[in-house]
C-alpha cells in the first residue's frame, strides 16, 4: 500500500492567513488580471493603420487631435502659441491638457529600446495607462474598503467591463486612459488627507503637515484636470462635498473637539484650493481661467459654499457665544445650520447686486436635470443623450444593474451603522435607498410616465434627495450621527456619479469604476451579514441574496469577457477606407494653405490626415455660434450669395460634404434654426417602395412608396376654395405614387403624387421634381418639391439584387434650396453653384465594389441605411460676392446676419 497523502488544513488556513502569503496571492493575481487585461486591449492592434500610409492611427476621432499636437512637439520642441490648423478670426491656442506631452515622452523613451513611431506609441497609451490606472483604483479600493478580496474583485471586473472596454482599447487614444488613472490616484491621496485629519492631533507640525497634504492634493488636482478636464472636474465636486460632511459630521459638538481640529481642517481645504490655482498656471492656464474653472459657475456651487461654510462656522464656533442671540441652548445644537444660513444669505445679497441670483438659482437647479447643460450643439451629440433604464440594462445586463443597486442599497445600511438609535438607522437606509432608486427610476423611457422631464419624475427625483436630505438633517439633530472618513467619500462618489450618470450617456464610461465596485461591495457586505446573523430566517434571506450576487457574477464574468474580447478584436478606425483615400487626394492634391469648411465633426480627420486647416472640428474652438452660422449660412442656406460669401469671408478653399451628413441634417438645421429653434428645422425622409403594392398596367408601372415624417413648415398648396393647407408638425408626409413607363431601357415618368396626411384624411398634391439617375425632371407645375430616386440593394443568399427604383428621398421645397440638397443630393443639377465645382468624389465602397462587377450606379444607394460619395469641391467666387466681417464673428444671436448686404 503506498504512503497516504494527508492534508492538515488547519495549517493551509494558518498558512494563508500570514500577510506576506496574502500579499504575494493578491499580487500573482492582479499580476495575472493585468496580463489578461493588456492582452485583450491590443488584440485590435493589426486594424489600426492607414491603407494609404501604412502608419498606425487612432480608432477614434478626437485622438487625431492629440497625436497632431505631439507630432507639433517633436517637430519644433514646443507648442506654438497659435494652431495654424484651427482658423477663427484672431487665431486660437492648442490645448493645454499634457496627453500630447506624455505622448511624446512615451515615444522618447520607448525608442532608447527600439524602434517605434509616434502613431504606433499613440495607438498603445491607452492600454498602458489602462494598467497604470487598474493598479490605482486597486489601491483605492482596498484603502476605502481595507479588504484586497473587494479590491481584487473590483479591478478585476473593471478589467472586462464592457462599459469601460471601449474607451481603454487600443487606439482610443483620447484623455480618457490617463484621465482616470489620475481620478484614481487623487482620489486615493484625499482618503489619505481625510483619514489622517480623523486621527484628532493638532499642533504646529501638524498643521504643516496639513497645508502640505493640501499642496499635495491641489498638485495631483491640476494634474488630474491636465490629463481630463472634462472628466476629472468630478473630483471638485466629490472633494468638496466630502470635506463638508465631514466637517457637519465631526464638529457637530464642536466642544469636545480642539480648535486646531477645525483649523487644520480649513487649513487642508484652503491649501488645496489655492495650490490649485497657482499649480493651473504652470499648464498654461490663465489666472482668470483657473479661478473661474474652481470657484465660479454653477458647477463650483459646491466648492465654493463649502469654503465659505467652513470658514464661517470656524468663527461662529470660536465667537458665537458672545453674541447674544447665540447665548441660548439651541445655539449648540444648530450652529452649523446658523452659518449656513448666514453663508446662504451673504452669496444672496451678492448674487443679487450683481443681478445673477435668479439665473445661478435656475442654472443650479438645471445641472441636476441637465449635467451636460441643454445647448443646441450639446443636445445633438449623440454621447450627450440623457439616459434612460434601458440603456443602464442595455449597458451591464439587467442582472448586474440590479447587483450594482443591491451594493449600493447595503452601502446606505452600512453607513447607517453610525447612528445611535436602531429606528433611526431603519429610517436612514430608507430614506438613502429611496433616495437612490428616485434618481435611477425617474428616467424610465421616453414613452414612460417617469420619462425624466415631466412633473413626476422630476417629483420623485428631486423628492428623493430632499426627503433624504430632511432626513438626515433630523436624524443628524436628534441622535447620534458618526461616518467614517473612507464612506464620507464614497458616499459622495454615490451620490455625484448617479446623478451625472443619469444626464449623459457618455458618463457611462466614468462611472464603470463605481457601478462594479458597489456590486463587488454587495457581495463582501452579504458575507459579512451572514457571518454575524443568528436569526435563521434573516440568514436564509442574506444566503438567497448572496448567491443572487455571486451567481450573477459568475455568469457576467463569462458574458462581459466574451463581449469585450470581441468588442476590443473587432476596434478598427472609426475614420474608414472611404476617409483614408479622400484624405490621401487632399494631401496630394491641394494647396496647404487650402481652407476646408465643413460640419464639425470631421475637423480632426482634415487636418491631421488632410494636413489641411478647418474652421470648426469637434473641439469646439468655433464657439457654438461659429457652429450655428455653419448650418445656417451654408449648409441649410438657401441663397447661393449667402453661402458664397460665408465662404469667403472665411477664405475657404475647400467644401467637403460627408454621406453621415445626409442623417445629420435634423443637428445641424437645429443647431442652424433662428431664435425660435425650429425655422431651418428638417430632416429627410428616404423612404423605401413596397412591393406587395406595385402595379402594373399595360405599359406603365405604379409604384408606391409608404413612410415618412411630419412637415418642416406650413403647406400652402392651390389658390381659393381648392386651396390646401397643411400645418407644420401636424401634417405628415406619408409617402409617394410614382407612374413610370420603361420601354427600350429608357424611362419615362409621369409626374409623382405626394400623399400627405392631417385629421386623418389622405391628401394628395402633385410634386414638381423627379431627380433620377443625374437627371432633373421638371413638370413645371405641383409642389415646389423634389423626389429624388435612389437604388435599393438588397441582399438575398448571397446574392446582390438592385432595384434602380427600390427607394425615394423626399426633398421639402425648405430642404430641396438648401446647399446641401442642391450640391450633394442633386449635384447641381439646377445650376444655382456654377462656381462650386466637384473637385474630388469619393465613392461609397460598396456602391464602387458593385460598379466593379458591371452595375452602374449613381452616387446614392439605399442598403442598410442611406450610402454616397465623400465629395470635395473647389470654391471659386463671383466677382460680385462680397467678403463680409461679421461672418467671422464667434459670438451673437441666432440668425442676427440674415438681412446682410453679401453681394453688389
């Protein structure tokens, strides 16, 4: 018999209780994570190249921003002061966040060991800063936590969240990978700050020690915004509000404190706001700029009532007694709701003198229904929709959106350990659930009751956070109200990060981190319950609820893996073939000093791949009001004198006109409308035939095509009692009956009847245009409106079947004058623009592989979705065309050139 294998476990679980054993498996494992994590985030790699150059680019839009401002800095050593590539009258500075610098520091480095372009190393930041800021939010975690199991688990599914997947990739090169390990790593500096003022030593040192810390804490913030302005502005906002619950909090009796408690409190807060200040300066930030950036605006509120309160109560806590008003017993009692209040009534008065009490109360309360604020430009970026519940499930799953609520919910009893009184916790955790489900509930789908903007859901939400705020407060008044330091703060991560998450879609991303660390909390939290509960009933219900979580992890593990892995293979540049080869002809075929104009969204792609200037991109540097008279006075506009001389105000050399732009209509004559909003207001309808209903009848055809979309002005068709009217946004535009005969491969058509529909009844009004195959027809009487005939491909086993009638673009006589319409859509054909001429066509790949093999289609076709040509004309101007200053105007009212003299 040979020897028995015997295990002692008694010594295993001595074995692995030892800290340095703990610390050894916990680094094996991140080791092993951070391994999978990187592998997976490169696996995209072999895609991110340029067909044209062979050179690696990002997968996204703005990295071309960032890799075109580090090239400028390894070409010349600096930055200029001014970006030739951003044309706005008095010029514009670049971007003073450090990514292009740390690109080029990467770059410098990564070539004492090899090899590698600036394209390559941009294309890898993101992975690497991935890893740099997983081992942060690690050791944020633990320190919040004290458990590496919450920690470990946390950054795990952080690695294969696929929220957080997409902007951590390889190739999305933007702010975002360094933005957060900055988050995490200031946010782990002030738990630091924060734990070490709950230690209660006071002294000279010790507050030294403080400003320090302060200094410390302001350096890693400007750092933080340096990195990601837009996103790490979270941190002025969740510092803030930890530092004053944990002032109300811990000087609540303020007697049993010491005065240097308090002070070195202030001292901490105030250093970190002035070193924040003087440490923006050294980035290129102006003085004015850094104080606005911190103190003022509705975003600051919080910064600055907390400052202000602080201060205030220091003196009313020291001073307070001797003021006779204060000399009674409920001084003590409500001492900070005294400074409060006298805060609140100091910024009224001054608010009021300088006339901005009414709009900064307004745009307070805005910023909870609107984070993102409500501009015209800001509400057609698509990354900027307000959420509803379905894209939280869509997101995560449903069942870890509802583990992600379990943690949270169980983070509210936590903190409600703190409480003296037993109903008083029961009541807290209420009031912190309610509180949190009122926010996550209120915005269920547009359709919903609670659909975000009506009165009941802004009465549950803003329901839920007052009563939990009056709850609080009563509780903090009668009872015993202790938190500890680290929930402080996660605390207001909860409550900042659910309430920005719930204003736009793209805070997906910067809220990841806290959605998995409250479903890993969830299951630590239900271990810890059922390791202490005796009462059989309550334990089955904490069992049932831990293998809820845990099982719900398992199976999202598998998922979220899954998904990522084919989500980070399947990321290649966003800017296609179709963009690589037109940006090829620009370099090689225009003039540097060549001036494009466009819609906003592709600047970035002209000058970095173009290596031409624009005037607007997706920066912003235009101002909102540039992006207004760009889908006013040329892309929506009318009066070819208009659009002309727009362009040569702005010395443009170039129009370049996207096949996105075709969708994109609705934005930008939106964003293009007078003060009213809805004046250029359209969209166009493309609108496929049914064939079910298709006639034949001895030589002619009838199509019929069904579909639409309500009007964009009023229809005045007909004169006197057979007059018809139809009102804009009431009426839709059904569709059309198109007659046609086709004899000896010509096509012959009558004119087209457009059906509209108002109370229910069908109306009929013949249509003036059909544009077909490059040719206008004129039936020189109907509506003054075009259809305009598209192929329909279709795609059936494999096989490609063209219907050369299959689908209609219906242009309105508002739409059919536009610019765009007139260039893009009907290539000029009524002559409007006989000194715009086509300078270069990019084909549709799929509309030139099917030409290739025989077929000949025009420009347009209709397969999955609407499907053109990139085009790009050269811009000549009539001698009568004047140039006019006020188009280079960056700031004003909506449409206030519209009766500008533009030409002799």
């Amino acid at each position: 018999m040979g020897d028995e294998i015997s295990f002692n476990f008694e010594k295993i679980s001595d074995f692995l209780k030892k800290r340095k054993v703990q610390i050894a498996i916990t680094g094996i494992l991140l080791l092993v994570v951070i391994i999978f994590g990187a592998w997976m985030r490169v696996q995209n790699v072999p895609l991110l190249v340029d067909h044209t150059t062979g050179e690696n680019i990002p997968s996204a839009l703005d990295p071309f921003y960032f890799l075109r401002i580090a090239e400028t800095i390894l070409s010349n050593g600096e930055k200029p002061d001014i970006d030739s590539f951003r044309i706005i009258e008095g010029g514009t500075g670049f971007s003073h966040e450090i990514l292009p610098w740390v690109l080029v520091g990467m770059y410098k480095i990564a070539n004492v060991f090899g090899n590698y372009s600036l394209g390559y190393i941009d294309v890898i930041y993101p992975v690497i800063f991935f890893v740099l800021g997983f081992v942060a939010f690690f050791f944020l975690i633990f320190i919040l936590t004290g458990s590496k199991f919450t920690a470990l688990l946390s950054s795990s599914f952080l690695t294969i969240f696929p929220l957080y997947i997409q902007r951590s990739v390889a190739g999305f090169s933007d702010h975002e990978a360094i933005g957060m390990f900055m988050f995490f790593l200031t946010l782990t500096f002030f738990v630091f700050c924060l734990k070490n003022l709950h230690k209660e030593k006071f002294g000279k040192n010790y507050m030294i020690k403080n400003i320090s810390l302060g200094i410390g804490l302001g350096f890693l913030s400007v750092l933080a915004i340096a990195s990601w302005s837009g996103g790490t502005k979270f941190l002025f906002v969740i510092i803030p509000l930890s530092i004053l619950i944990f002032w109300i909090i811990n000087l609540k009796d303020y007697k049993n404190k010491s005065k240097g408690y308090a002070l070195n409190l202030i001292m901490l807060y105030v250093a970190w706001n002035v070193s924040t200040v003087i440490f923006s300066l050294f980035y290129g930030y102006s003085f004015k700029g850094a104080v606005g950036s911190i103190f003022l605006g509705t975003n600051n509120i919080v910064n600055v009532f907390t400052l202000a309160l602080i201060i205030v109560d220091f003196f009313v806590m020291n001073y307070g007694e001797k003021i006779k008003l204060m000399k009674n017993e409920s001084y003590h009692k409500y001492r900070v709701f005294y400074s409060a209040l006298i805060v609140f009534l100091l910024g009224s008065i001054v608010l009021l003198i300088s006339g901005n009490l009414i709009p900064y109360i307004t745009g307070v309360v805005d910023r909870f229904i609107h984070p993102f604020g409500a501009t015209r430009t800001g509400l057609t970026v698509a990354e900027n929709a307000q959420p509803f519940l379905n894209d939280w499930f869509s997101g995560m799953g449903k069942i870890f959106f509802w583990i992600f609520c379990l943690g949270t919910a169980l983070f509210g009893i936590e903190i409600s350990k703190g409480i003296g009184a037993k109903r008083n916790k029961i009541l807290f955790s209420f009031a912190w659930i309610l509180m949190i489900f009122g926010i996550l509930f209120s915005r269920i789908s547009p359709t919903s009751l609670f659909n975000g903007t009506g009165f009941l859901s802004k009465t549950v939400y803003f329901g839920g956070l007052l009563l939990f705020l009056g709850i609080s407060v009563w509780i903090y008044l009668k009872d015993k109200f202790e938190i500890k330091p680290e929930n402080i703060i996660i605390a207001s991560w909860i409550l900042i990060m659910i309430v920005a998450g719930r204003g736009a879609v793209r805070l997906f991303f910067m809220i990841s981190p806290l959605i998995v660390f409250m479903a890993c909390f969830s299951i630590k939290e239900l271990f810890g319950y059922w390791k202490v509960s005796k009462d059989d009933f309550i334990k089955l219900i904490i069992v049932l609820l831990l293998l809820f979580s845990i099982g719900g992890m398992i199976l999202n593990a598998k998922n979220f893996s899954q998904v990522s892995i084919a989500q980070a293979k399947s990321t290649g540049p966003s800017v296609n073939y179709q963009w690589q080869n037109a940006m090829s002809w620009t370099r090689e075929n225009t003039p540097q000093d060549s001036i494009f104009a466009h819609w906003w969204d592709y600047g970035y792609w002209v000058q970095y791949l173009g290596e031409r200037p624009t005037i607007a991109d997706g920066g912003h540097f235009q101002g909102e009001f540039r992006d207004h008279m760009i889908g006013r006075y040329l892309l929506t506009e009318t009066f070819p004198e208009v659009a002309l001389s727009f362009m040569k105000s702005n010395n443009i050399s170039y129009l370049l006109i996207d096949p996105t732009d075709f969708g994109k209509y609705g934005a930008y004559s939106r964003i293009g409308s007078d003060g009213t909003g809805i004046d250029r207001f359209a969209s166009i309808p493309i609108i496929a035939s049914d064939p079910s209903q298709t006639r034949e009848t001895g030589n002619e055809t009838t199509k019929l095509y069904a579909g639409g979309s309500y009007i964009d002005e009023d229809i005045i068709y007909g004169e006197g009692e057979n007059s018809i009217f139809l009102p804009q946004g009431n009426a839709v535009f059904g569709g059309a009956i198109l007659k046609y005969v086709e004899k000896n491969n010509q096509i012959t058509f009558s004119q087209p009847i457009g059906v509209y529909i108002y109370n229910n009844k069908q109306i009929s009004i013949p249509m003036r245009y059909v544009y077909y195959n490059g040719e206008l027809y004129d039936f020189e009487n109907g509506l003054d409106s075009v259809i305009q005939i598209v192929s329909l491909v279709s795609q059936n086993n494999n096989q490609i079947q063209i219907d050369s009638l299959g689908t209609i673009i219906y242009l309105s006589p508002k739409v059919s004058k536009s610019l765009f319409a007139q260039l893009y859509l009907l290539d000029n054909a009524f002559g409007r623009y006989p000194t715009v001429k086509i300078a270069h066509s990019e084909p549709d790949p799929l509309v030139a592989t099917i030409n290739a093999q025989g077929a000949n289609i025009k420009n347009f076709v209709f397969f999955n979705g609407f499907r053109g040509p990139l085009n790009i004309w050269k811009v000549e101007y009539p001698s009568n065309i004047l140039s006019k200053e006020e188009f280079r105007k960056t700031s004003g009212e909506y449409a206030e050139l519209d009766n500008l003299k533009v030409s002799n």
